[in-house]
C-alpha cells in the first residue's frame, strides 16, 4: 500500500488518525476502482468471503463499532436482531441521506473513495445474508450517485459484486436509490417507506423495527455510510486490535465535521474520546476568531441539545465522578449523553459571543418545521408553532411570555411522537430556553427588542433573509 500524499491546502492534521478518510484529498488517488485495488483494495471481501458469515458479526460485536448515523447504536448488536429462523429475503441498506445539519462527510466518502464503500456493503451483506442492498442517497448529491453507478459497475465487471463474487457462491446485486431530498428520508423507517415507492411517514417502533419488519416487511439492515466502511476495517485490524483505538465502549475512529465559529472548520477523523471539545476548538481549527469568546456549542449535529460555554458538567472518569468544563469534554457517545447531550452524527457547530441565540434558535426552528412530515400533530403543529414564536421573537414582536409558551410547546413534542423527529426538533428549543433563556427574554421587551445583535438577525429583522 502506498504511503498518501495530500493536497497542499488539505494536510491532515496530526491528531487526526486517518482509517476512513485516509484516500480523501489526496493528490495520488482517484475513485477508480484500479485505485482502489491498486491500495490493497477489496482483500477484505476476499477474506470475509472465505469466512462464516456469523463469526463476521462476532467480530464487529467485539469491536465495539457504534453506529454513526446518529444514535450510536452498535452494530454488531443491530446485526444479530435478525430473527434467527428467518426464511424472508434480508435486505441491506446503506442510508446515504446525510440530512441532520452541520454533517457533511459521507458525501466526501461517496466522492472520493466509493470502493470502500462498496466493499464495507458487501462485506456487510454477506455477513446479514443480504443478496441485495440498496444505497439510499438525497437528491442534492446527484454526482455522488453517478459516482457510485460507475463504481458499482466496474466492481460488477472484476467480479466483486454482481453472481457468486470471487467463485464463492455470494451473489449481491447494489442498487442506488435516489431520494426526493427531505430530512425524514434519513429516518430508517421513513427512508424504508421512501424506497417502497410512497411517502416517508416513518412507522411505529415497534413493530416495525428494521431488522425483523423492514423494507417490504422483510428483515432489513439500515447502516450509515460511515459505520459500512469501518466494518472493513475490522476485519483487516482484528477486533481486538480495532477496539483499542478510541476509548472503552466508545471504540474505532470518528469523523468530525465542525463549522460555525472557528478560525479553520473542516472534518477531522479522530480517535473517538481522544480529543476534549477544546482540542477541536483550538488545536484542530485554530480556535476562535480573534477577540471572541465561546459562547456555546452544539455536539452532534442541530438536533442535539446545545452546550453553554459557562455550564459545569458532571461525568465519571473511571469511577470518580468530577465537574468539568465545556473544553474539557471528551468527543465521545457516553461523555456527550452524560453532559446532556449527544454525540449524534458527528456534527459540531461552534458559536462564538457575537451569536444572538434567538436568531440561531429560530434558524434551527424554520428548518424542523419545514421538514416534519406532518404525520402526528404535536409534531406538525409544535414545529411550526415553535418557528412562528422564535420569528416574532427575533423580528422584536415578542412578549416575555413567549418564552414560556415555546418551552411549554416543546415539552409537549417530546416522547410524545411516531419517531425520534419529535425529539430532534423539540431538544433545541428545550435547552436553547434553558441555558439562554435570559437572553432571549431580553429580546421581547425593552430597547433589546428590536436591537438585533449580529448580522443575520439584522437581515432576519429587515425580512431580507430566510
Ligand atoms: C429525523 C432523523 C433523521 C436521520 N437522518 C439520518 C441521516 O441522514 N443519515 C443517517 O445515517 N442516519 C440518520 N438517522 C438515523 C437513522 O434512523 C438510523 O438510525 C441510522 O441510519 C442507522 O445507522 P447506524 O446504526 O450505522 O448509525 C436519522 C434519524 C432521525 C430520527
Ligand atoms: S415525529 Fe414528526 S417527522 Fe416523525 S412521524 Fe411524527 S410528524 Fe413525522
């Protein structure tokens, strides 16, 4: 395999640990399938091919790979919840949707290094007994979707997809499906409703989890593109081996994808846990502007409940318990779910003092309510009564009292809906009101009120922006 070189402007930085992102920006490599197997590429099929399909699942189990589309859910666990007696087609899917905003590093994948993809895909289908697997990708990506047909058919032309791969008996048949461009698609259930052809109303869990009811109420494995190519991974490092990159059952590495207010945003792949939310800020994006203070961040993408900068955490190290600080987080599942948060899929937005919450609160409200699929009222009316509050707000109409009445809206989506939307949309709200409701209070009376504080809010107010 040979040593990467990458784009001058691209370098990667030295805390990353490049395993997913390794052929990404790099000046010697292409998407081409030659590439690929000229990096080693598609020995690991081979190796899976030559091995029984429930000993890969064991391995990814004992890898500790979590999921990272969103919830962090193993997925070797997921796996094994294939009904054991089953005689229904099993179907793969890998959700290419990459819909929860601030994520943007599946598309770099899909672009740049499609093979490792489709080798984590068909790895995986053998593994889950899948003969055929679909690639599920939003319509805003539609080079990504030519890039993968093109790989897909010269993997099928060298004999890595198509009947009996390599002469092992394996047939798999990878289709891409391209979505209409709507953030539910990117929920399992809807994303398997969006593939049968009819609108993504996500279904009731349970039943209908995936890996026993899924596409065409057949068993189904829905994996996020990341998560696919570390299986690969996997199997070349051994478990064990895999396991301890990352922390205890936080394993492997993650790629973060940071924007907002930083000197350098940009995606990062980082052992996961290995790096505190302060070596993101200003060791791996050269911290803030200048003369600005952290205000506060959201971890795991804009569904995820936002940290304040002046918040103390209280977490577990070992077995001790200690406070700590914003800066002191480690990037992790568990640390980010005992601060209150989570870390979702890998999306962390960076605001610094010159953000006015209300304006980013209601950018993140237009979005919710523009893209629930309207299928449970508190849902489909909470979000839009929650961007019609935060807008008043933010256009200086507000009463203090509207504070309240979006807190009150918001508890009221929360576990009380068919999917996880309701909690996406109603989580800012809760804790943007919790840890900022001062601020936002102050913008409803007074001289505040119409005093926008930062640019977007002066557009917002002047009707110039969405
Ligand atoms: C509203 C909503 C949007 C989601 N969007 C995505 C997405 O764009 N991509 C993704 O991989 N997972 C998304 N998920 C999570 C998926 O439902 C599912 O858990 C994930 O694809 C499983 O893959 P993983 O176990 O590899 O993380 C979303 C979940 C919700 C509730
Ligand atoms: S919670 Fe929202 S997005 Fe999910 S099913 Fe209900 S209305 Fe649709």
């Amino acid at each position: 395999m040979s040593s990467p070189t990458y784009r001058e402007d691209r370098q990667p930085h030295p805390r990353e640990r490049r395993m997913i992102f390794r052929n990404v920006d790099r000046t010697d490599y292409d998407p081409s399938i030659d590439c690929y197997l000229r990096d080693g590429g598609y020995e690991l099929l081979k190796k899976a091919l030559g091995m029984e399909p429930k000993d890969i699942t064991e391995e990814v189990k004992k890898s500790g790979l979590r999921g990272r589309g969103g919830a962090g859910f193993p997925t070797g666990v997921k796996w094994g919840f294939i009904p054991p007696n089953n005689t229904k087609p099993v179907y793969l899917i890998c959700n290419a949707d990459e819909s929860e905003p601030g994520t943007f590093k599946d598309r770099y994948i899909i672009h740049q290094d499609p093979h490792q993809l489709l080798e984590g895909i068909a790895i995986s289908s053998f593994a889950v007994g899948a003969k055929v697997a679909f690639i599920y990708i939003r319509e805003e990506f539609p080079e990504g979707a030519e890039i993968l047909e093109r790989a897909i058919a010269e993997a099928e032309e060298k004999g890595f997809l198509g009947k009996d791969i390599q002469g092992s008996g394996f047939d798999l048949e990878v289709v891409v499906h391209r979505g209409a461009g709507a953030y539910i698609c990117g929920e399992e259930t809807g994303l398997i409703e969006s593939l049968e052809g009819k609108r993504p109303y996500p279904r009731i869990k349970p039943p209908y989890f995936p890996a026993a009811l899924g596409l065409y109420m057949c068993p189904t494995i829905v994996n996020n593109v990341e998560s696919l190519c570390h299986v690969k991974h996997v199997l070349a490092m051994g478990a064990e081996e895999y396991a301890k990159l990352g922390t205890p059952r936080n394993t492997g590495t993650r790629i973060l994808c940071v924007s907002g207010d930083v000197v350098k945003p940009g995606y990062f792949e980082v052992e996961v846990g290995k790096v505190t939310m302060g070596e993101v800020i200003h060791d791996l994006c050269g911290g803030l502007k200048p003369g600005r203070k952290l205000k506060a961040v959201i971890p795991g993408g804009s569904s995820a409940k936002v940290l304040s900068a002046d918040e103390r955490f209280k977490i577990k190290r070992g077995d001790d318990p200690v406070e700590i600080g914003i800066e002191d987080i480690p990037m992790d599942f568990d640390t980010m779910a005992a601060c209150g948060s989570m870390a979702g899929s890998g999306g962390v937005i960076i605001m610094d003092d010159s953000r006015d919450m209300a304006w980013v609160l209601n950018n993140i409200n237009e979005f919710y309510a523009h893209e629930s699929c309207g299928q449970c009222t508190p849902c489909r009316e909470g979000s839009l009564w929650m961007k019609k509050i935060s807008a008043r707000i933010v256009k200086g109409d507000g009463a203090p009292e509207d504070v309240d009445t979006l807190l009150s809206v918001a508890d009221q989506i929360e576990g009380k809906t068919i999917c996880a939307f309701g909690e996406a949309c109603s989580w800012p709200t809760q804790s943007f009101v919790k840890k900022f409701g001062d601020e936002i209070k102050a913008r409803t009376s007074g001289e505040n009120a119409s005093r926008p504080v930062n640019k977007e809010t002066e557009l917002a107010a002047a009707g110039l922006a969405r």
